[in-house]
C-alpha cells in the first residue's frame, strides 16, 4: 500500500488509476506546492534573462504613434473574436436557430455560447425571437443589417481556409 504524499495516510489502491492523495484537501496541497515549484522556475528564468538582457528593439520612428491606433478591425474582433462567436453566426446563417442545436453544432459550452449570443444581441449583429411562451424559449436569427452584412465576411473567412488552412 502507498501513502499519501502530503499527511502519510495509507491510499487505497482499489481500481481506476493510482493515487498520490487522500484526500481533496491533499490534492489541493500537493497543486499548489506543484505550481509553486513551476512559478519559481519561472522566476529564475526570468531573473537570468534579467541578469543578461538581451539588445533592445530598435525604437519605433518618429511618424508612428506611442498609443494603439484607432483601428476598425480592432473594434470589429472586441465583438466577433472570441472563441466561438463566428462559429455561433455561421450556424444562425446556416438555418440553425435554437440553442441547443447552435451549442451542438458549434462545439461552444453553453455556459459561453450564452454569454456570446447575449453580447451579439446586445450589439445588434442577432436578435432573440420568442418561440414558445410556457417555457419561454427563442429563436436566434441574424439581423437584417449587421448580421446579413456579416454572410460575405463568413464566406471570405471559409475560402481563405479552404486555400491556406
């Protein structure tokens, strides 16, 4: 029989894989002296790399500006880059309008994909559409400006795949 390696009570070693704890409270110890091994290596790391710097990058030209620039892109990925949310509007433009078929089809949790159909309605790229009223359940579909003119980005997306992925 083994013992526990963070208290020394003896494991019982009974199917499934073997273990190294007792308990939940052993495991918990055992993670946290695990992580802080590996935060120290890092730490170390870190200080060598400070002890011996490497060159700097060449600073930027004059022209370029200190702060991120405004930029539609960036503002566009603060709505559609998360995990999941263009997977989300691809099924809604494919025809696939309840929850539970969006959350099978796109592989999303339906914890997040929740939270991202939420954020997508709130902006304006989807809207929720009452399907039945005792329990309350919605239909997602596009909206007729934002969520229509997102088609030609999916497609594009699909073909530069299709090429390079």
């Amino acid at each position: 029989m083994a013992d526990c390696e963070i208290c020394g009570a003896e494991l019982d070693q009974r199917g499934g894989r073997p273990r190294r704890t007792c308990s939940a409270a052993c495991r918990q110890t055992a993670y946290r002296r695990r992580r802080g091994a590996e935060l120290q290596a890092l730490r170390a790391g870190a200080e060598a790399v400070r002890r011996d710097p490497a060159p700097s990058p060449p600073s930027p030209p004059s022209w370029l500006p200190n702060s991120p620039r405004a930029c539609p892109i960036t503002s566009s990925l603060r709505i559609l880059g998360e995990r999941g949310t263009l997977l989300a509007i691809r099924e809604i433009s494919y025809g696939v309008h309840r929850f539970q078929q969006i959350a099978r089809f796109t592989g999303v949790s339906p914890d997040v994909l929740a939270d991202r159909l939420r954020k997508l309605e709130t902006v304006g790229v989807i809207e929720r559409r009452q399907y039945s009223e005792r329990p309350p359940r919605f239909e997602y579909h596009l909206t007729r400006d934002a969520g229509e003119e997102l088609r030609p980005v999916l497609r594009a997306l699909a073909e530069w795949g299709t090429k390079w992925a």
